[in-house]
C-alpha cells in the first residue's frame, strides 16, 4: 500500500519556479544568486533558499522551474550561477563548456495514475513498458490484472502522458524502461526528450500533474514530490528482488545503498538496482547542480556557501519531500568538489 507519507504531505516549494524562463538580464543582479532547470528539485531548492539566505545573511536565490534541459543550456551559456538537472551532463546533446555536476539530493520518480475508484496499483517494468509502447491499452488488460488481484480495474482506455521539455524525469524514468525491456532499448532508449511513440505530452511536473487529473485513465511519470503534494496515488513498481515497492524515503534509499564507489564525473545511476536491495524502489534518481568554475555571474563564494548548505543542513529539509538523505560516499565526493567553487 502507498504509505501516508506518500499521499497527505503537502509540498510548500511547488510554486517555485513557474516562470517560464531565464532573462539574459539576470547578470545585473549579481549579489542575488541565480538558478534554473529541474522541476523534480524545486520544491527542495524553495526550503533551501530561505533557509540558507536567513543562516548566511546573503540574499535568497531566485529559481526558475523551467526543466532540466532548459537549466543545463542556461549554465552552459553563462545566464545563471547554477543549473539543475536530475540527468547528467553526459545524457544531454547540449552545449555546457567547463560544466561539471554535483549530485546534491536523492529523490524518485513516481508513477501516477488516474484510474476511477482505484488507489492501490501493481505495475512490472515489462509492464510499463508495454503501455508506454502502445501495447498494452485498457486498463482491464489481462497482465494488469493478474498483478492486480482484488483491484476492479475498469474497461478504460490508456492514456499514456509524457514530458514535452527536456526533462530529468523522461531521463529517469526512460533510464529505468531501457534497463528492463529490451524492446523499449530498442525502439526509444534514454534520453531527456525521447521521442515517445505514443500520447500526449505536458510540459513540467506540473502541467503532468494538471494533465493526469483531468484525464480518467491517464498514466503519468511525475517527481515524487509533486505526487505528495497533490496527495495522489503512486503505483508500486516490481523490483529486481521481486517486491512492489512505493517511492517512500526507506526504499528509496534502498536503491542508493547499492552505491559503492563515485566516479571521478559524479554520474550517478540507480535504476533498477540488483535484487540485494529488496526494498529498493527501482525508479529512484539522484538529481544534479550544474556549476561552473568560475561562476559566469562572479557570484563564487555566495555559490560555494549555498551548495555546500545544501549538502550540509540542508539535507534535513528533505525527507518529508521523500528527499532521502545522500549517502556517506557521494557527500565526500560532493564536498571535495564544492571546494572547487570559486
């Protein structure tokens, strides 16, 4: 079952970042700093900004929620102090010349779902996969409901919901499909904006959330924040072990203890963790700043200072966003880096 957590919190950062881009002007406000991309870390990036500014002295960073892509193109051409992507650099196509990534927080992608009288849902990746392919369409489908025992799943069309920005999200969650179907490997792989070959596309986490709600049989991959904040469902996704598993904070930090060692990049992958992490939600992510040394805005020490909040008491602010706390191993590799902020 979805644990109260996971449907009755309520996410006071969503409304962070509905702007719908990143001015060239934002270099004036140098003393102010400047951020841009995942609406996945929104809702933790509006806890640390006050937190921070209040603790510091500094001025509260502004950030503008426009998606992952949008953010690692507006580091990349100098607009922003800090970019923030849920992919890494090496999954996007876009231009971030001397960009390197700090895994700053560790959260999941849920999967909701908008189904008339239904609350409770079992999904396998080959079955996700298959309805996000095309193949399986209603929900009185005949895999759904072996899985589903007990459930009345009604005789209700598919619809299939994806992102239209580049997004982390997509990343993630196509992260995860082409680690478990071969024929989504195949047909569409990973990236942050695959070309998906069916459905309607919203643009953010929210346009998803908005879309799903007014939709009866929708799908939808979502951050699960935004699932808390709008106290909705999240299906519970099979693992490796064999166990469905929601995306609350003890399993997703399941899926990080399969974390060993940190590349010298960073690039961190913890999809469909092996089946030693029995309690592993499998689409759980750890999400990036996008920095540059120097910073563009000449805003290096507030940067430092800010990051490094993040990866220290600001790790608190995270949990009843279902923002579990990094790892030992990644925080020393986070903070070696963030001395390098200048």
């Amino acid at each position: 079952m979805v644990s109260k957590r996971l449907v009755t919190l309520l996410c006071s950062g969503l409304l962070v970042g509905a702007a719908s881009g990143v001015a060239a002007t934002a270099a004036s406000a140098a003393s102010t700093l400047q951020g841009a991309g995942s609406t996945l870390i929104a809702p933790l990036e509006g806890e640390w900004a006050p937190a921070w500014a209040a603790a510091s002295g500094n001025p509260q960073p502004t950030y503008q929620a426009v998606g992952s892509g949008k953010g690692l193109s507006d580091i990349g051409s100098g607009l922003v102090d800090f970019g923030a992507s849920d992919a890494p650099i090496s999954a996007s196509t876009t231009a971030c010349p001397g960009c390197f990534q700090i895994p700053w927080a560790l959260t999941a992608t849920g999967v909701g779902f908008n189904i008339p009288g239904i609350h409770r849902l079992h999904l396998t990746g080959k079955i996700l996969s298959e309805i996000y392919l095309g193949t399986i369409n209603n929900w009185d489908n005949s895999q759904l409901k072996k899985i589903n025992k007990g459930e009345r799943l009604p005789n209700l069309a598919i619809t299939v919901l994806h992102r239209t920005d580049g997004s982390g999200d997509s990343y993630a969650f196509t992260d995860y499909l082409s680690s478990v179907s071969h024929p989504w490997a195949s047909r569409v792989g990973r990236g942050t904006k695959p070309s998906f070959p069916i459905g309607p596309g919203a643009s953010g986490n929210s346009g998803m959330v908005t879309v799903m709600g007014a939709t009866k049989g929708a799908i939808a991959y979502i951050a699960v924040s935004y699932l808390i904040g709008h106290q909705l469902p999240a299906a519970a996704i099979q693992n490796a072990a064999g166990r469905y598993e929601v995306p609350n904070l003890k399993n997703i930090e399941s899926a990080a203890s399969t974390v060993h060692s940190v590349k010298s990049n960073r690039e961190m992958h913890i999809v469909n963790p092996s089946k030693r992490a029995k309690n592993a939600y499998p689409i759980s992510t750890f999400t990036y700043a996008i920095l540059r040394s120097p910073d563009p805005l000449g805003n290096g020490a507030q940067l430092k200072s800010f990051v490094q909040y993040a990866l220290g008491p600001g790790q608190s602010l995270g949990p009843r966003l279902d923002f579990a706390p990094l790892p030992s191993k990644v925080l020393a590799a986070d903070n070696a880096a963030a001395n390098s902020i200048n």
